[in-house]
C-alpha cells in the first residue's frame, strides 16, 4: 500500500504541546510545504528539536517567528532574527546543544542506546545539571537520547515504499532523525515507483517512514 498522503492529512498528525523534529540546515533539506500548512491550523506549544532555527522566512524558522514553539533545542540561531528577540523576551525556551552532541544524542534515541559520553561542553554552560562520568581519569559529559512524538523530514526523492534519497547536503539530520521520532513524514519534490532508486542510493529505508508527501 502506498504512504502517499496529502499536505493536509499531514499536519493533521501534528497536535499541539507534541515534540517535533525538522530536518534541515538553514532551510535546506527542510519539509518546506508541511510548514507552511502546519502555520494555517492553530498548533501550538511545540517543543523543536532542530539543527538550527534557519531564517524567519523559510521553513522551522517560520514556525518559531509565529510563535509556536515553547522551547527549541537546537545548536545555532544566529541566522533567524526572531529566535534571539523571541528568546531575549522571555518568550522562548532555548535549549543549546553543540552540533555533534546534537547529532550523536538524536542517533542514541534511535539506536535504543542510553546516550553518549563526550568532553565537548565540560567547563561551560553545557555542563550546567548534567552528570559527569570520568573514565580512566578522563571527564565527560553524559549526553541522554533526544527522541520526538513526530519527525517532519525534506528529501529529494521517496519511492512508494516510503524509501528516500537526498540530493546534496539536503541529507544532513533527516536520516538520523527518522530513527528517533514515533512518526516520520518526508515531504518529497518527487515520487518513483519501487526500484526506482538504487539500492546503494537509498539514504533512509522505508522501515523508518510512515507517510510521504508531494511537495
């Protein structure tokens, strides 16, 4: 059965207070149409996990500029203006993550792993309410799994099976956070039929994707 759904019956998933991975790097490899949509229901109150909060006018970005996240966590904000004015008053919660930490904490939720221990962070404001472990006299940090109720991804193209392929750097978190949510929707520029795209071209396998859209 194809995981073909519409624009529409896919932000039908996303409720309000839900915790929500996007894909994407400075709106790159971002489920650009999904959000747009997503700003015409009245959800709000989400929790993000993102590699960062792009620009105001594109993709996750558009999300936090409208005000419907409550906390982010992410590792840069530099480029989206109304992150920094949002979080300066009050408004938003943001979580900083460094961006291999990031990566390596979403991989843990997928892989059902405990977490990772990393010396990224000691001495800083990284460290602050986090367990430190010393292993043959060395110190690291305790970095637990992130994982998300839905994962909203950007790829290239999805055959009917739900199998992606990423064009360029638009890879970047969408396959790692398809392991780590409890729904994965890919918005795709383009859908093939099965066998379409190469085995050694398969970047995320159908197992880990729920519903695919048309962009």
């Amino acid at each position: 059965m194809s995981k073909q759904i519409s624009l529409k019956e896919a932000v039908s998933h996303v409720r309000s207070g839900m915790t929500v991975m996007v894909g994407g790097f400075l709106g790159v490899g971002s489920p650009n149409s999904i959000v747009d949509v997503l700003l015409e229901t009245g959800v709000k109150d989400l929790v993000i996990i993102t590699s960062d909060t792009a620009f105001a006018h594109i993709g996750v970005g558009k999300l936090i500029a409208e005000r419907r996240a409550v906390r982010v966590i992410t590792s840069h904000i530099g480029t989206n203006t109304a992150t920094g004015e949002l979080y300066h008053a009050g408004e938003l919660e943001i979580c900083f993550v460094p961006q291999g930490t990031l990566i390596e904490r979403i991989r843990c939720a997928g892989a059902g792993l405990g977490g990772i221990l990393t010396p990224t962070g000691l001495g800083t404001v990284v460290q602050e309410g986090k367990q430190v472990i010393t292993v043959e006299g060395r110190d690291y940090l305790l970095e637990k799994p992130l994982s998300a109720d839905i994962a909203l991804l950007g790829a290239s193209i999805a055959d009917e099976d739900g199998n992606l392929y990423f064009k360029g750097n638009s890879r970047n978190f969408n396959s790692m956070m398809a392991t780590a949510a409890g729904l994965v929707i890919a918005q795709v520029d383009e859908i093939v039929k099965p066998g379409g795209i190469l085995p050694e071209n398969v970047h995320t396998q159908s197992i880990f994707v729920d519903y695919i859209v048309k962009a």
